[in-house]
C-alpha cells in the first residue's frame, strides 16, 4: 500500500501524542483533532486551529525570503516550487475542523465496509474485474472528504514485495486467523487516488492485491484500528478502558469471609505475578505501566503498588521463592498480616542492605518478632 497507509499511521501517531504529550487523557469526542494553541504553548482541545495561527506560521516561515506570507497566500509566486506550496498553505481549513467523535465515526465505518466486503461469498468468488469496480470504489467513496486534501495524482509505483513488507512491519492494522487455509489467488486491483489530510503527507501509489479465496468459509478476516505495542493501548470514550484497581488484603472470598491473615503475603505475591480479574486486578501489578500508579491519575496507587512489590520481590528475587526459607526468615510476621511484614522486610533492608545477605543471615534463625494488635483496616 506504501505510502498511502503512512498517512493513516502519523494520524494515529499525532493523536497519541497530543493524547500523552500536552493533554495527559484521552481525546473526548468534542476535542478537535487539530486543537488551538494558547499565547502559552498550551493546547486547548475543545477549540479548532484558527486561520490566523497558521497564517503566523506562514509569515515566520517565508520571513528573510523576500516573499511576505499574506502574498504568498494570495499571489502565488511563477516557479513550481512555490505554485506547490500555495496550493498546501491555501487548503481550506476547514478540513481541519474534525473532532475525535468523526474520526472514530469514519474509521469504523470503512472498517466495517471493509470487512463486509471480503468476507462477502460472492467477493471470494468473483471475478478480478469485479472486484476492481464493485469493491475498491465502494471502500475509496466512504474516505472522509473533509478531512483530505487535494494532491497531484502520483506518479510513482510500490512493487508487491515492497508493498508486503509494509503490512509486516505493522501486523496489528490486517491480522488474518486461518484454520485451513486454502489456495489463495492474486487479485490485481487498479491503485486508488487517495486524498490525505491537510498537514502534508504525500502518497504515492500502491497497486493493491487483494486475495481472492475459493472456500470463504475457511478464513476469518478482522481489521483493527489498533497502535502498534510501543505506543500503547488507542483509548476513547466509546471504548473506556477499564478502571485500575488494587484489591486489599487478606482477600474477601465468595461466601463473604476473608482469607486468614497468616496468608496475606500469598495474595500479594499472586496479585503481583497472576493477578487477580475476579478481585478487578487485570494487568498483573509487577506489568503496571508507570502511568498507573504515578502522575495524575496514579498517585492513590502509588504507595500501595510500592508496599506490594517489595513484599513480592523480597520472596521472588532475594528468596528465588524458596517459601520455607522465606517463612523461616519472616514467619512470625506474615503471620501477623502483611502490614507487619512489609514493616520487618524494611527493616531488614537496613541492617542487610546487600543481595543476598538477608537470605543468609535471616533463614539461619528464626525471625522473633513480638506480638502486636492486629490492625482492622484492610490495605
């Protein structure tokens, strides 16, 4: 696809990082895909890009050139070069007035029309030529017009091979699950004239080869609108990601009792390794990104996801999980609850700094520790 699918990767890029960089939320559906920028560099998503912006931006680009930039709006100067960049800088700005609520609206119907499309019997079964004039201009009809601009048709080419190699680099926008895969046929499909967004990507054409299968019913096709790993999850308001949670312990069981105390530590060393989705702990804590439990919406988790993984880490990394050892070192206060024993790992740390050396030094002798009031608050 080559170029062309460029375009729909950087949207995808801007919006996450407008997400992560300047808004520290996700996008709402009435925030503006090219939100206003404030005398103080700060984004002000619920108010779209003005003209006089990007006029200032112009002026400060075409200053010391000898060309003012209202002059270069309106009398475009002979030479190619700056024939083309008047037709870019007087694209209606219009175009970008596009709120996330028409973004999603947009993508989820060209992925539905897509998918219907594929996995249609008579697309399977159908002829090149119809494939050509039936699918591909139902798909290119449904690509939002506002939000494009126009560009010179391209001249230039992408090969097969080159074309594949871009779908690998991004597995997660065509992912294809096949029980038995049958013989596949190449369907040469004409190149489309896209239209991309106003902010200057160029594309180029690729001659798309669509796979024309003979038994439909074999091949379960899905198209996701999904970021590649490092970038990280595409959240919105129509798809809420699920609330963060760290269950207390000792843990509450089904019929309404707690688990005893003495077994506090066990919880905290699943809830860091497994977790727990029946308790709303889906992302394994030792996984929790730094997001989670640090900045504005993590610092109620903070010192609770620390507590945690020190008692975690005491056993899996000093201990290796040797439990006896572990309940040899520190029995009489995990029997206390975890409180108690979070508070004797801390100790030890002072006294015994060094890997390894509380291992030692601890699981030679039995670990005394005082008996205390137990607390009644759950951490």
């Amino acid at each position: 696809m080559g170029k062309a699918c460029d375009t729909f990767l950087h949207l995808v890029f801007w919006i996450r990082w407008v997400e992560l960089v300047h808004l520290d939320r996700p996008m709402a559906d009435e925030d503006f895909l090219f939100p206003a920028i404030g005398v103080n560099g700060m984004l002000q998503p619920g108010k779209p890009l003005s003209h006089d912006m990007v006029q200032k931006w112009i002026n400060e680009a075409v200053a010391g050139s000898g060309i003012p930039g209202k002059a270069a709006l309106t009398r475009p100067a002979s030479t190619k070069a700056l024939n083309m960049a008047h037709a870019s800088l007087t694209a209606d700005m219009a175009s970008l007035h596009t709120t996330m609520k028409e973004v999603c609206q947009q993508l989820s119907d060209m992925s539905n029309l897509v998918v219907k499309a594929l996995t249609s019997p008579s697309t399977y079964l159908a002829q090149p030529e119809t494939v050509s004039h039936q699918v591909m201009p139902a798909i290119v009809h449904q690509l939002p017009a506002q939000t494009m601009a126009s560009v010179p048709p391209a001249t230039q080419s992408v090969s097969v091979p080159a074309a594949q190699s871009r779908l690998n680099a991004f597995p997660v926008l065509w992912t294809g699950t096949t029980s038995s895969f049958p013989a596949v046929q190449s369907v040469s499909v004409p190149a489309a004239h896209f239209r991309t967004p106003a902010f200057g990507l160029q594309p180029t054409l690729a001659q798309f080869r669509i796979p024309r299968v003979v038994q439909p019913s074999d091949i379960n096709i899905s198209i996701s609108t999904s970021l590649p790993s490092h970038v990280g999850p595409q959240r919105t308001s129509t798809c809420p990601s699920v609330p963060l949670r760290i269950p207390n312990v000792p843990v509450l069981r089904v019929n309404g009792t707690r688990m005893p105390k003495s077994d506090s530590w066990r919880d905290v060393v699943h809830h860091w390794t497994e977790g727990e989705p029946r308790l709303g702990l889906y992302v394994l804590l030792k996984d929790w990104p730094h997001h989670h439990h640090n900045g504005k919406h993590g610092r109620q988790f903070n010192t609770k996801h620390h507590q945690r993984g020190v008692i975690a880490t005491e056993f899996l990394n000093e201990f290796q999980g040797d439990k006896e050892a572990f309940l040899k070192a520190y029995g009489s206060a995990a029997s206390l609850g975890h409180t108690r024993l979070l508070k004797v790992i801390l100790d030890a740390h002072k006294w015994h700094p060094r890997d390894g050396e509380r291992h030692r030094h601890l699981a030679d002798k039995v670990h005394d520790i005082p008996s205390m009031g137990q607390s009644s608050n759950d951490q």
